[in-house]
C-alpha cells in the first residue's frame, strides 16, 4: 500500500474518533475544540473554571498526585423502596441512591476570587474519575451501568456522586417461618479491580439512609447496618476492602391471616361437624369427603403464594398438612364409627371390655349411656331358650281350649317360664277327646310366639348397646380433633413463631 494511501486512511479514522468523541461526550479533542473556537472573554465563570480544572485533566488515571497515596472512597446508601422479595430465586430488589464520595487532587482551586466566587460545581461524571464500585453480590448483568448524573465538585477537591440504582441482590432466604417470617439481606459493595492501597473504601456511617423510605405493602422494615471488611482473595496478595450494608425486613401478616389461616381453621372446624352428624342421617362420610376435597382445591390456591423451595418447611406448609391428614383421619373414623353403629344387627353382643371402656369414656364426657352387663343378655338367651320349653299332653287341657274359644286371655308373666307351666297345668282340663293334637300345636305356637318376643328383646337390647357405643365413639372423636386442632394452631402458628427471636439474635450478633 502507498504511503499517501496510508496517510489518508489514519486521517479517515482521526476523524470518525473526533466525531465518536463528540456525540459520546467524552473529553477529547472535540470537547475540548469549543473551547477554543471562543475567547476567554466570551467564556462564562462556570466555563472558565471548567476549563480551568479539566485542561490538563485525565480521567483514566486515578486522581491522585502520588502514586502510593490510595483514593479513600467513602460509601453510603440511601434506601427509598424495597421493590420485590422474590423467595423462590431468592432476589432481593431495591432501590436506593448509591452515595459515593471521594477527595480529588486533581480538581481543586484555590483561587476562588479568580472564579467569581465559585465554591461548588457540578460537572457531568462521564468528564472525571469514578471509582469502579460494583455490587459483588448482584445477579444483573454489568453492562448497563449506573445512572449519569451530575458530580457536585467542592474547591478543596471533595467529590460526591450520588446515582440512583436499582439493585438487584442475591439473599439467602429462610422461609422455616413464612410467613411469620424474617430476612436479612445484605449488600455488599467495594472496587472490582483496584485493591486497598489504590482504593480504600469505607462507610459513611454505621446504618442506612432510611429518611426517605417508602413502606412496602408485604415487608416492614425492622433495621439496618453498614460493616466494613478487608478481604484477600486468592488470586491476589493484597486486600480488597468493602462494606456490607445488611437490612432486616420481616414479612406483613395480615394479607396471609385473612387469605390462609382463617379459611383453614374455618375448614377445619368443618371437620369436626362430621362427629355430631347422627349416624343414621347417612352423611358423615359424605361431609368428610367433600372437606378433604374442598382442602385439595384450597391447597391449590394458595401453593402459589407459597416460596417453592426443598431446603426449608414453611409453618403454613405444616399447619396444612396437618389439617388435611385430619380431615382424611375423620373420613376414616366416621366409617368405624358407622361400623360399629350397624354392627348390632349380627346379634353379637359387644365384648365387656369395650362396654368398661365406652362406660369410662361416657363418665369423662358427662354422657347417659345405656349398657348392660354382659351377663344379662346371657341370661336372656338361657332362660328363653326353646329347649326350656316342653311340651306335654295334659288331660285337661280341654280347659285352654274353651278359653281360647272364649278368646279369654291368660294372663302370665313372661319373665317366669315356671310360673307358666304351673298355669297351664292348673288350668288344662285332662282330655279333650279329638282335640288334644289341635290344643298341644296352639300351645306350642303360644310358646313360640313368647320365645320370639322374647329373642326380639333380646336383639333390640344388643342393637342399642352398638348404638350407645358408637354415640360415644362419636363424642370422644370429636373432643380428640377438637384438641388436636386448637393445639396444632396454638403450637404451629403461635409458638413455633416466637422461637424466631433466637435465630434473629445470632444472625444480628453475625453482622
């Protein structure tokens, strides 16, 4: 190639960087060629100064005289509004004005009467040094950068900048307690690639800026605080300081109150109705089902307000499942409570030991119950057996037959099978010709018939014993979820919460 050919490409490239130059801002030739298409008389204060200052001015370079003397930059922030707690990717959004502020050597006059007077002035950041500042624990890309506004630039040299950002932060969240639960957070702040002995940084004071904070509609705001550290990493010897700015938010209540736990407890109370259901409406079972089903769907809803996370087991998560296994417990009690309620047509009579039993629990519960011994169904079942009635031929039995054509009645107490047979024989005459195989088959069907009443008693007597039985099944079910539920509510949601003090005690001795 040429060298004229050279010369006339290099010449093409200085003019795309001046013209570069110029619609970025930055402080090259072309910035500086305003100020020399004009005389200093035509130049305003603000102009001259800024001439003044940034002639000889090179930002790439720290602003220091000495190369050992290191930049102290003193970090703050100002908290305006927590944006989003995001607990399922566990980011923390804020946004908050980032305070930074340092001494410049190189921006300083001294000679303020040659400036009208000028003390402070504000100079565009892309035209001086900034401190490279990052949030180490930041989970955005870098490339956006911070907000370009103006630094304010005092005669001694003192720079502050104060861009507003919005961060966001990773933060390690523990939901053991949603949502009566808290979280610290931190951010942490410090140079990426200059160490300690170029650039210190340190805090502005010891907490955050909360003046102009705006309450947040889920989190309250518990409390702040600024720590310094010195780090050294491996890949260099010397120390990278930073500062930690930890906030402390703790979860609002009251939405999850009215939208979670009320509508729990409110379902939970209809589980218990299934216990005072009467067995022979034929609709415990039903209720129990359709409030299992009513918390499936109810669990649904709410799974989305839930953090989705394996690492910890939220109080809410634990009070459900406690009352959805209820729930399921009462459908399957209901149905041996039904059991046991309709067992009595099998004509067994229920063993002793649970007669003592439901006995004790109708006294603990202040219940009338109806049982018997179970010698006396015995009784009942050797007395009135059939074989304890026979059937003789009787010579007056003529006597029975003439009153029973009379259709007058014989009056005998059935709880006395020898008093029945003295009355027969009394009353029988001796022969009745051509009658006494008629008289002896209405005598035993007589028997019969008081047998049969007698084995109905009998059946009647070991139902309502099931019956009683299963009516107080049904009672000291109900007081169990009755306990179970009020002590789950009381343990889980009101307890198991205050416990979190401790924890919160050993994290503000950490920070």
């Amino acid at each position: 190639m040429p060298t004229w050919t050279k010369f006339i490409v290099l010449f093409q490239i200085w003019e795309l960087y001046l013209f570069l130059a110029s619609v970025t801002g930055d402080d090259g030739p072309a910035y500086w060629n305003k100020f020399n298409d004009v005389s200093r008389d035509e130049m305003t204060e603000e102009q001259r100064l800024l001439y003044y200052l940034l002639r000889t001015y090179d930002k790439s370079s720290r602003p220091v005289i000495k190369a050992s003397t290191p930049v102290i930059i003193r970090l703050g922030i100002t908290l305006t509004q927590i944006l989003d707690v995001d607990e399922k990717n566990q980011i923390l959004t804020t946004n908050i004005w980032l305070d930074q502020e340092w001494v410049d050597e190189k921006l300083v006059w001294d000679n303020i009467t040659d400036f009208a007077h000028i003390k402070k002035m504000r100079i565009p950041c892309d035209l001086v040094w900034l401190p490279d500042i990052v949030l180490y624990n930041s989970v955005d890309n870098h490339n956006k950068g911070y907000m370009k506004s103006l630094t304010f630039v005092e005669s001694n040299g003192n720079v502050f900048w104060p861009p507003i950002v919005k961060f966001r932060s990773s933060c390690k969240m523990d939901i053991t307690y949603f949502p009566f639960d808290d979280q610290v957070c931190s951010l942490k702040l410090g140079s990426w690639a200059y160490d300690g002995f170029q650039v210190d940084v340190t805090n502005r004071s010891l907490d955050v800026d909360v003046t102009r904070y705006v309450d947040n509609g889920e989190w309250t705001l518990i409390g702040t605080k600024a720590v310094r550290r010195v780090v050294r990493y491996p890949c260099c010897p010397e120390p990278f300081p930073d500062v930690t700015f930890y906030v402390h938010i703790r979860r609002r209540v009251l939405y999850y109150a009215f939208n979670v736990i009320i509508p729990c407890a409110l379902l939970s109370s209809l589980t218990l109705t299934g216990f005072l259901l009467p067995p022979d409406s034929g609709e415990k079972v039903t209720l129990g089902l359709t409030v299992l089903l009513a918390f499936s769907v109810f669990m649904l809803l709410i799974a989305e307000n839930m953090p989705a996370t394996s690492e910890y087991i939220p109080l809410i998560g634990i009070y459900l499942t406690v009352i959805m296994a209820m729930s399921g417990m009462s459908v399957v009690f209901s149905v041996l409570v039904l059991n046991i309620h309709h067992k009595g047509v099998l004509s067994r009579s229920p063993p002793r030991a649970l007669k003592c039993l439901a006995r004790a629990f109708a006294r603990l519960f202040c219940m009338k119950v109806q049982l018997d011994d179970a010698t006396s169904t015995a009784n009942y079942r050797a007395v009135y057996s059939p074989a304890n009635f026979t059937c003789k031929s009787h010579d007056n039995e003529s006597l029975l037959y003439n009153d029973m054509q009379r259709h007058t009645p014989i009056h005998v107490d059935i709880q006395d099978t020898d008093a029945l047979n003295d009355v027969m024989n009394q009353n029988m005459p001796q022969s009745v010709p051509g009658k006494s195989n008629i008289d002896i088959e209405i005598l035993n069907y007589f028997k019969q018939m008081m047998v049969n009443h007698e084995q109905s008693l009998v059946e009647k007597q070991i139902v309502r014993e099931w019956q009683e039985i299963a009516r107080v099944m049904d009672k000291a079910f109900f007081w169990l979820f009755l306990s179970i539920t009020v002590l789950s509510t009381i343990f889980i949601l009101v307890l198991s919460p205050m416990t979190k003090d401790i924890n919160l005690e050993e994290i503000h001795h950490v920070y």
